[in-house]
C-alpha cells in the first residue's frame, strides 16, 4: 500500500475482511489465546474498533484545532476491561462499519491543504504528523491485525 486511494481503500475495506475472517467461529475460537502472548481474536477486533474511534477523533481535531498534540494511551490496559475483553463481537463490528464509512466520506472530501494538516506527538523530538502519514499508518494497523487473526485462525485445531 503505498498511495493515498489505496489507504483508503484498506480502510473501507476493512470491516467487510473482517466480517469475512471471522464467519461462523464459535464463542470458543474467538476467546481462545491460541497464539501464546497474543490477543484473541475477538480482542483483536474490539482494539481496532477502541483504536479506530481514537484515530477518527485525531483527524477531527487535527482539522478543526489551531495545533493538536496526540494523547497516549495504554492499548493492552484497554484491552483487559470488559468491554474489551469478550466474545461479543458484534457491537465492536457494528462500530467499525459505522465508523469506517464515515471516516471513508471524511477522507474522500479532504482538500490538498486538509491533508497537509498535522498533529504532534508530546515528545519534540518526533516530527508533525499529516494526516497523509496518519491514514497510511492506520491502513496498515488495520492490516496488521486481520494478519494476526489469520494466524490465530492458522493455529485452530
């Protein structure tokens, strides 16, 4: 992936790989750590819908904000609560569909001058970070875990 239309196509694409993936696993195959040291693959699922909500709010503030600073958080402190940590997968899947859409339209409709915008990280060391180098990372998270609930799938008895 190495342009912005295909970024964008990862990203609308994403819900409907994953729906795809995950057909048919029963309550056991999305909660079993097959991969020892790894999430679930309903983890998996609800981090990128935690992780996506976060990223579409940067976007909106990066465009809308006179400067935004990144703010961190702990993804596998997420990952423990409740919420986060189950077999029902079906909310998390009914937010990134939802949310992929809108984030698509978003994207679709940036002006040149929008994509240039930029937040910063809270360390001065690490550069600006344009939306086109946030939609290219968020793409390839979204790739990098339907990998990961691939070789979990792989490691299913």
């Amino acid at each position: 992936m190495e342009t912005r239309a295909e970024w964008i196509d990862a990203i609308r694409n994403l819900p409907t790989q994953l729906q795809e993936k995950v057909e048919g696993l029963t309550t056991e195959q999305l909660t079993t750590p097959y991969n020892t040291g790894e999430w679930t693959i309903a983890q998996n699922i609800h981090h990128l819908a935690d992780t996506h909500m976060i990223c579409f709010r940067r976007y909106k503030l990066i465009l809308t904000s006179p400067e935004f600073t990144f703010t961190r958080y702990n993804v596998n402190a997420i990952s423990q609560y409740p919420d986060a940590n189950n077999s029902d997968i079906d909310t998390s899947m009914m937010i990134l569909t939802g949310l992929h859409a809108r984030w698509v339209m978003l994207l679709d409709n940036l002006t040149e001058d929008e994509w240039q915008k930029a937040g910063h990280f809270w360390d001065p060391e690490i550069p600006m970070y344009p939306l086109d180098r946030l939609t290219q990372s968020y793409a390839r998270h979204g790739q990098g875990h339907l990998k990961q609930i691939q070789e979990v799938i792989d490691c299913m008895p």
